[in-house]
C-alpha cells in the first residue's frame, strides 16, 4: 500500500488547484510499532516546518470503532492540517530537510490516505477558512 505522494501525484494535485488554502485529510493505519515513530514525525513536523509554510493542525486525534464502514475501513488516525495553499504543501514536501524527517511518516505507517479538500460555500467562515 502506498503511503506517500508520488510526483505525478503532487502534479495532479496542483493541476486540479480550484486556488485558494486547502485542508488536507490524512487517514492513517500504524504499521506494528509504527505509533511512537508517526509521534516524532508530528513533532517535527509542527516544530521545523508548518509554520515556515503558513501550515496548521486543525485537528488530531485515534480513531474509534468505526459507526458506519465495510471491512477494513476504519482507521487508526486522523489528522486534519490546513495549508495557504496547494502549492505551499507541494513546497514543504519538496523541502530536502522535509525529505529527511518524512521517512519516519512512511516507515509509521501501513496504509494512509493523504485527500486534499475543499471547504464548501455553505461553511466558509470554519476552521478551515482562517488563517
């Protein structure tokens, strides 16, 4: 299972940009030991390189027995991050020191979703729209 972008990937992603700041949702499966090792990414992470680009945790938190999901839908983790933009994502995880510190990410993890969204209309004004 794949659990990081590929180039073709980033380069859809940033081909789709409706413009604007994008939340990205991130489901995640912790491979066997995989917790202690995603906790020091996320450190990192919000440490040395959120801020630098304009990034925050709007939320993170353990998954629960999934109310609604077929065999092998529920997840471990979510993490909702909110970026100025999609091309400021695509900055972060082209950042050689980015590249360093992702490799605790990919060796945490069995399975992921990694979803840029798009707030709807009716709910501007959320979480997902301040800065």
């Amino acid at each position: 299972m794949a659990v990081d972008p590929s180039g073709a990937d980033l380069k859809r992603m940033l081909d789709e940009d409706p413009g604007g700041p994008v939340v990205m949702l991130n489901l995640l499966r912790f491979a066997p030991d995989g917790r202690a090792s995603y906790e020091e990414y996320g450190r990192l992470l919000q440490e040395r390189f959120l801020g630098r680009y304009g990034a925050r945790v709007l939320y993170a938190g353990d998954g629960a027995t999934a109310l609604v999901a077929e065999d092998g839908q529920a997840w471990d983790a979510v993490l909702l991050v909110r970026y100025p933009s999609r091309e400021a994502f695509s900055r972060m995880v082209a950042d050689p020191e980015y590249q360093e510190v992702t490799a605790l990410r990919t060796r945490a993890l069995s399975e992921a979703v990694l979803q840029p969204t798009t707030p709807w209309p009716a709910y501007r004004g959320s979480d997902a729209e301040r800065p």
